[in-house]
C-alpha cells in the first residue's frame, strides 16, 4: 500500500461517502470538511455551475473562494430539475452516507428533495440541510448571505470602532461557522447511524450561528438592561483589552484576569496602577477603559513594538503584532504547526492554504485533491 492509501486510511472519515449539491461558501465549506477528514466528496453541481467559481479574484473556472471551500471533492454536474437528472442522483444516493443541499424549503419542494421521502427510501441515509433561515418560521423562504445574516443577528452593530458605523465582520464568521456546524452535525448523526442503524436529518442555518455568535451580547443584555454597543478592538468584558501604540507601531494585547494585569503592570514598571482603585479589579479597569488605556500607552511609548511583544509574552501576558493574513505563508509558528499545507495543483497560482485546526496523532490532514473544474 503506498504511503498516500495509508495515509487516506487513516483518516476519521475513510470509507464515508458524501454527495454534495451546496453551494456559495457556507453548505460548499461543510462538505470540504468532512472530505479534509478523508471522506469521499462528490460535488453535484447544476448545469449554471457554483455561482462561487466566479467570486474575485478568479483562477480560470475557479476562484479564490471555490479553492477554499471545495478542496478534497470530485465534481459532476447534474440537472436536478429533469428526469434522467433525479434518476441519476437517485442511483448515487443508493450507496452514499451523507446528502448535503442549501436549498431554501420551497426550492427543496420543487425538485422533490422531501427529507422525509428520500430517508424512507434510503433509511440509512443521513440528510444535511443548510439554509439562511432555518426551515421553519415567518422568514425561512427568505434568501440571505453571511453579511445580510450579520446584520439580523447583531454581529455588525457591534463590530467595529464605537463612534463609527456597523461594519460586516472582514471574513465570513457566518458562512463559515454555518459550515463547520453542518459537518459537526454530520459527524454526529454518523456515530448516532453506528449505533441504530438509522439515517438522520441535520439542520443548520446562517441564522442561527449568527445567534450563537452574540450569546454575550445578549447575555449581558438581560443582566443589565443596556444596549449592546461596539467597542472596536476592545471587548466590553475585559480591560486592558485590544490595539495599543507603542514607540513605532501598535501591538494587541489581552488581560483575562487580575493576575495577568499585575504582570502587565510590572513589565511597563508601572506596578501603581494595580493599587489605583479605579484599576484594582475588573469591573473597575472596564468602567475605566479609556483612562487605564491613556496610561498603558504613555508607558509602552518608551519602546517599539517588538520589545513589547516579546516582553510581554515572555512575562503570561497575550500580546501580538498586527499581521496581515497574508504572512502566514511565512510565519514560523505556522510552519512549525505545519498549519500552510502544500495545494496539490501546479496550474493553480495557489501554492499553500491553511489544512484544518486539528491534529490526529500529530498529523494534519491533508488536501489531497483540488478544487475540481467544471464536468461539462
């Protein structure tokens, strides 16, 4: 067997086999999931094509986007909405574990994607349904995108600087959370299958990630009365907490708990500020944000931001430079974390994109396919 076949073998999800007919970002994401898990992952795609292959920058018949969210799958294209189309998903259906779609409720209706139906036909079928929605409710016909969803579900009224405007989050936290999510119930619903024998139908939505995303908000609402709000890079938790200047730059830094304060203190030499009560615990330091802030920077603009960063880190405290996604590609940690994974088409202009965050035995798994062409 050779060292590739091993390899395959050893994933979690060998031997699985996934029809996916998603599309766009969030359904296309899950299905790479579970392929990234050593699935087999076959994307059914309709004879217009994912609309995702032409999201810029594109890269022939594919895109930045449609590399990412459709590695590790087999393309075929197949007309839902004719007879020797449903004839043909029919048959593949009969020895596949896993259906993806993210088709609204009544568009499920039209092509005759009745949950109920195909698990009756195929009972150890597992059904995954990602919609903007939900599939029940006033709005579940309602079409929706990760910014629209951001903006239902309050992600944007508090993203973003306090005196400025709601601004989308800048990558797709509800597409690809939706995604994860989907796969997540995927998984779940095929240990449930191992036990009885059973398909299920799994269902998720942009909606309801975006939900889960604010539970703090909301939380902090109930406690205390007082409109959610937006606090930049701060967080209304904690303080000292976000973007601070320093000599030449600005560096982030995190304090989750008095003990961490005082080591910040005592690296910027200014251990008064742990006795000043408008700083001494928490609750204060947040009530006092602003002026907590005023003081740290007076004390980190005595040198650049490099020493800082490595002082602090050194000392407990979380503190980081301000990257760009883009020096991952050249990051150390990322290299030592094998994080960058090699994109096996040399035709493609993407050489590396970054695996799953998980490990199995130390070993990530791999992108052994590219993104598929189109199968005209």
């Amino acid at each position: 067997m050779s060292t590739a076949n091993k390899a395959l073998g050893a994933l979690p999800l060998h031997g699985i086999k996934v029809l996916d007919a998603t599309s766009n970002i969030a359904g296309p994401f899950g299905g790479t999931v579970l392929g990234d898990l050593g699935a087999e992952v076959i994307k059914i795609e309709t004879p217009a094509g994912d609309p995702a292959r032409s999201m810029a920058p594109v890269d022939g018949d594919r895109s930045a986007y449609f590399h990412v969210v459709n590695r590790n799958k087999v393309a075929t294209t197949i007309d839902l909405k004719s007879r020797e189309g449903r004839a043909h998903l029919d048959e593949l259906l009969g020895s596949a574990d896993v259906f993806l779609t993210n088709f609204l409720p009544e568009r499920l209706q039209s092509l005759g994607l009745i949950s109920d139906e195909l698990m009756q036909k195929h009972p150890h079928l597992i059904i995954g349904n990602l919609s903007s929605y939900g599939s029940v409710g006033p709005d579940s016909d309602w079409p929706g995108y990760d910014a629209t969803l951001q903006a239902r579900t309050g992600i944007m009224n508090v993203t973003g600087e306090a005196d400025g405007n709601p601004v989308r989050a800048g990558v797709s936290v509800l597409d690809i959370g939706a995604g994860t999510w989907l796969a997540l119930g995927i998984l779940a619903a095929l240990v449930k299958r191992n036990n009885t024998g059973k398909g299920s139908l799994v269902e998720t939505s942009l909606f309801e990630t975006g939900a889960l995303w604010v539970s703090y908000h909301v939380a902090a609402n109930e406690l205390t009365g007082e409109a959610s709000k937006r606090s930049g890079s701060g967080h209304p938790a904690f303080s000292p907490y976000g973007i601070f200047a320093t000599k030449n730059g600005k560096i982030c830094i995190g304090v989750g708990s008095d003990n961490i304060f005082g080591k910040l203190c005592e690296v910027i030499s200014r251990l008064d500020l742990v006795s000043d009560s408008r700083f001494a615990r928490n609750v204060e330091r947040v009530a006092n944000a602003t002026a907590l802030r005023n003081e740290i920077e007076s004390a980190l603009s005595s040198n650049e931001a490099k020493y800082w960063t490595s002082k602090l880190s050194q000392a407990g405290v979380a503190a980081e430079s301000l990257m760009l996604p883009e020096n991952l590609l050249t990051d150390a940690q990322a290299q030592a974390m094998d994080v960058m994974l090699k994109y096996p088409d040399e035709s493609s202009g993407i050489g590396s994109l970054p695996g799953l965050p998980l490990r199995f035995d130390g070993e990530r798994p791999q992108i052994r396919k590219p993104a598929p062409h189109r199968d005209l």
